[in-house]
C-alpha cells in the first residue's frame, strides 16, 4: 500500500502569496524595497515554492511542479537582479529599468500558459493566475513607461493578487483538514 503524500500546493501558494503581497504593497506606493521583502524572496517565495514544487514533481503534478518551481526561482532571480549590482557581482539588473520590462512581460507570457493550464481546475486558481498574468504587464508597461500612476495600479492589483493565493492555501488547508468545505473554492 503507498503511502498517502500530504499537498505541496499551501506551502506553495503562501509563499507565494505573502510575497506577492509584500512586495505589492512596496509598488502600491506604501513601503520602499527592504530586507523583509528581499528574505521574504529568497526564502518562503523562492525555496519554499521551489520545495512545493519538487513535492509536486513526486506526486505526479506536472502543472504544480512547473508553476511552483518556476516561480520560486522567479522570486530568487527578482531578489538576484536587485542585489548582484548592489556587491559589484554584475551590472545592469533591475537598474536597467527598459530592460526589466522585458523580464517581467517574459514571465507574462508563461503566465498567460500557465493560466490556459488551469481552465479545467477551480474558479480560484484561474484568478490567480489571471491576475498574475494582469500584474506582470502592467509591471512591464510600468517598466517601459516609466508611468508611477501604471505601477500603482499594478501594486494594488499584485496585492488582490497574493490575497487569493493565500485565501486558495488557507482553503485547501482548511477544507482537508476539517474534511468538509469551510472556504469555497469553485
């Protein structure tokens, strides 16, 4: 008899959440770039997804494996960019403003995949990922622009964003635990 594997996905969508929350928070206009948004990057957006991710790969989920693993290593690479120029370990990064345009419109487009993915899965997850998508161009077009008022708009947005992932985790842990529907997810 094989044992029963636990979900990955709330440790996934939390860290991913309250990242994105964090730092949309940080382009809503509220807080500047700190510390706790970087280790927050590195440690529960970026390896905590990544170890989602793996856990997904065990259980046979192809779509949680490419998403968690994927944007755990968004998170490290966005904290990278932000920090490598800071100790001299290269140039450009997030300083080349047009040019992290087209980073963030590239992880808009798997986004927009990664958002066709999840037509068949529940109502939650599709927002999710269709406010990711949303968030990544109009970080994009902020980039591109140089537009405050585009990227506030995006803050905000990115903050809806995060809160429905951690509303999806909180569910998922919720529901199996309770073994009875407490948060709908659709």
């Amino acid at each position: 008899m094989e044992a029963k594997l636990s979900n990955p996905a709330p440790l996934g969508l939390m860290g991913f959440g309250m990242t994105t929350v964090l730092l949309n928070l940080h382009n809503a206009g509220f807080f500047p770039v700190s510390a706790m948004i970087l280790a927050m990057g590195i440690f529960y957006g970026g390896i905590a997804q990544v170890i989602a991710g793996i856990l997904e790969f065990k259980k046979g989920n192809t779509f949680g494996t490419t998403a968690f693993t994927s944007y755990g290593l968004f998170w490290i690479t966005l904290v990278a960019l932000w920090i490598f120029p800071e100790f001299g370990w290269a140039k450009g990064g997030a300083t080349e403003v047009a040019f992290m345009g087209w980073y963030l419109f590239l992880w808009g487009v798997f986004t927009f995949f990664m958002w066709l993915g999840t037509l068949n899965k529940n109502k939650v997850l599709q927002f999710i990922f269709l406010s990711l998508w949303i968030l990544f161009f109009l970080l994009a077009i902020r980039d591109w622009t140089g537009s405050a008022l585009i990227g506030t708009i995006a803050g905000w947005e990115g903050i809806v964003c995060g809160a429905s992932a951690i509303y999806l985790a909180m569910a998922e842990v919720l529901n199996e635990t309770r073994g009875k529907v407490i948060l709908p997810i659709g």
